[in-house]
C-alpha cells in the first residue's frame, strides 16, 4: 500500500510538470548583432560584441537560476567558444563564416521547474564597398588618360556591425594602372585614378574594389587579410555609335494602352549615362527610368512611327535608333512571303499589282496585261527588336539571305506607300 501510494505521487508529480510545459510556453529572446565583420575591434582596442538572454515563459519575462552559453560554428556544427551567464560582453569572432550563439537556461520560473533554450544565427563577414561611381566620367572616352572612380560613400569608420575598416584593395584589367602603378592597387583611400592604355581596343571592362580586415596572420598582402567579396564596375572604354544601341519593346501598338521601351547599349545601362527620347505626336509620357520610358496611346491615336533614343555615355551624344511602330490590326495584306519557316533564303513578293487595263484597238476591246510595278521595302528584326535585315524591292520583289541567321523567330516589317505591314518569321539554319 505504502509503495502504491509513492508510486502515484511520482506518476502525478510527472504529469503535473509535463502539463505545465504543455500550458505556459517557454522560449528565449537573445538581443545583440546577427551581422559582424571578423577579427574586428573597436578603435580603442577592446573586443566586439556583446549577446544577452530573457527567458520568456508565457509571454512574461522570467528569471533563470543557472545560464550557458555556447559559440557554433554552422559549417561542422562544431563548438568554438562557451560559458556560464547569460550575457557574452565584447565578443570576436576571429573568422569569416556563419554562426549559432545558442543560450541555455535551467531551473527558470516562478517556480524554478522550466528549462528553455534559444538560437542566434550570426554572420562573420566582411563588409563589400559600397557601389562604385565614375568621378570623371562614366566612360573611358579616351585612353591613355586618366579617369577616377570611387566607392560612395566610403564604409563607416564606427558602426554595429564593423567597428574598424582597413586598406581597400582595387584591380583592373591587366595592363592598366591605379594610382600610378600596376593593374592592382591595395591601400587606403576610397578612390582610384586609374588609366586604360592608349592601345585598348573599345569595350566593356571590369573594375573592382574590395573592403580587408587583418586576419592575424604573418606575411604580405594579400596572406594577412580576409578580403570581401569583390563590388565590380562595368565601364565602357571608347565612344559608342547609333549601330550598337536599339529599343527593345513593343512594335504593334493597340490605341488606348500603356508600352514600355528600354533603351540597350553596349555593357547596359551606367551611372551617369544620359538619354534622349523621341516618340510620335501625341503619345504621353507616362514615366521613365533611368533607360526606361512608359508611353500612353491615346484611344484615338492616328500617329505611328519610331520610337528612338540616342544616348550620351559621357563622351557626347550618339545619333538615333530605335523601333518602327504600326497599328496592331495591321495584317499581311496583299503581299506573298514564302518559304516560312525559312532556311536558306526568304521572298517578298507584291501580288496585288496585275491591272488590266482596256484598251481601244480597231473599234475593239481587248485586255492586255499592264504590271504595275510598285517599290515597297522590307526590314527583319529579331526578337530584341534589332535590325538584322533591310531591302527594298525590284519589280515587286525582295530576296532575303538568311543564312548567316541563328535559328529563331524574327518579325518583318513592310513599308508600302503610308502603309506598314507585319509578319512573324521562323528561320531554321
């Protein structure tokens, strides 16, 4: 009987505390920084962050007789750092990577019978320059000269994250000098002077700048430093022309709708490029972009046209292109376009123009076929709305070569007096 009763007070006392956990929720809330650069001190010499943790036991602030805490490395789930409390004061960690700061709590409560645990995932990393900005120039118009670029605004020298940053680290293609040497360059200051050799031929080339921390160890740049990731600049070395810039957008055009066009230029679009748009009469702006423009057909719309830009990339504007615009009920019409799918070659023909007309002769009526022929011109663009193709007809007709074409759709456009006439086109090669 004495033992029974034991037994009962033990399997009560059981269910007693698993029902409190069931009815008073038990979690942690650790304060402090989830992001930190590594190896980092404040500027007075001492270490970095500090972590605190509150038990929080349905949803009330709770105090915990005994605290742990433990520093986890993600990658190999492996234990680096741990203690008693539950505050971590002037923490550092050493190296780049992801983190847990996990707290433990026992014995917490009103009644000192909960025990709670929570986690904090934290990155070490170092921190990557801000964007890079063309001081000069957004372009290199002419090399051999020298343009200076810079990472704006620079890092802090004091914030949460990074309490200290160090020397910049620049590169550029090789051949080029930074700062009056080689083709990379690691120093303070958060700009470059950098030149292009004269020789370069025209194009897009990558700059880049990264942020360094002392890693502790021994030896020359760059075995004693963690560096960021790299922040990259695309800039354009020569002037560009009106041949290697188009509008990519919509060529039929329904009335009473909205249309974006996006201006495309060798490399994409830079900080500092300019652009200059033209659209037919009576459309509206309805808001552009940077390279983007919206425009507004007007629900009795009777003007159609290019739409175009030209484009200053710091060296000058360049001339105009763009796209033709039409009516998107525009058809076909009276025009034969065959073989499509096309393979080797593409014709356009007029087959509307055989007028008989009637002649007099001897007091008799007779019919003599009288072709009429009329000069129409054709243009295939390709599916970013480029112009690969142009002609104009001869007696009527046009002969495209299509064989130096990469298989794809492509549209073609034929001009005929006011009149403008559209057709998709499968090219196989």
């Amino acid at each position: 009987m004495k033992y029974n009763l034991i037994f009962n007070l033990l399997l009560f006392l059981c269910l007693y505390f698993v029902l409190l956990g069931q009815l008073f929720s038990q979690t942690v809330e650790i304060s402090g920084p989830t992001t930190v650069c590594p190896n980092n001190f404040y500027p007075n010499g001492e270490l970095g962050h500090d972590y605190t943790a509150q038990a929080v036991i349905s949803g009330s602030n709770a105090t915990c007789t005994y605290w742990q805490w433990f520093i986890i490395r993600q990658s190999d789930n492996f234990q680096i750092d741990g203690g008693a409390g539950n505050t971590i004061s002037d923490y550092n960690f050493t190296e780049p990577g992801d983190y847990i700061v996990r707290f433990f709590g026992n014995s917490c409560g009103f009644i000192n019978v909960f025990n709670v645990s929570g986690d904090l995932h934290v990155t070490s990393r170092v921190e990557m320059p801000n964007k890079i900005k063309a001081v000069t120039s957004p372009s290199i118009c002419i090399p051999g000269q020298t343009y200076t670029f810079e990472t704006d605004p620079p890092l802090g020298l004091d914030d949460e994250t990074c309490y200290y940053h160090y020397e910049y680290y620049w590169t550029a293609p090789q051949g080029w000098s930074i700062n009056g040497g080689s083709n990379s360059f690691f120093g303070f200051g958060a700009s470059a002077n950098i030149i292009a050799p004269s020789n370069t031929p025209p194009g897009n080339y990558t700059i880049s700048v990264q942020a360094t921390i002392p890693n502790g160890q021994p030896g020359p740049f760059p075995n004693n430093r963690y560096l960021s990731d790299p922040r990259n600049y695309s800039v354009r070395v020569g002037d560009i022309d009106s041949s290697q810039i188009y509008v990519s957008g919509t060529s039929a055009v329904c009335n009473g709708n909205t249309y974006t066009y996006t201006a495309i230029v060798p490399g994409g679009h830079q900080a500092g490029y300019s652009y200059d748009w033209y659209f037919p009469s009576g459309w509206s702006l309805q808001s552009s972009n940077v390279n983007t423009i919206t425009l507004y057909v007007p629900t009795y719309n009777t003007s159609y046209g290019p739409v175009r830009f030209s484009v200053d990339i710091g060296c000058g504007p360049t001339g105009y292109s763009g796209i033709t615009t039409f009516p998107c009920n525009y058809s076909l019409g009276s025009f034969m376009v065959y073989p499509n799918p096309s393979i080797d070659e593409l014709n356009i023909e007029l087959i509307e123009d055989q007028n008989l007309n009637k002649n007099q002769e001897h007091g008799k009526e007779t019919k003599e076929d009288a072709r009429i022929f009329q000069d129409f011109k054709v243009v295939l663009y390709d599916e970013d709305q480029k112009m690969v193709k142009e002609g104009v007809s001869n007696q009527s007709k046009i002969k495209l070569e299509t064989n130096n074409l990469k298989s794809g759709t492509y549209y073609l456009y034929i001009f005929l007096e006011n009149k403008i006439f559209t057709k998709q086109i499968i090219i196989y090669n």
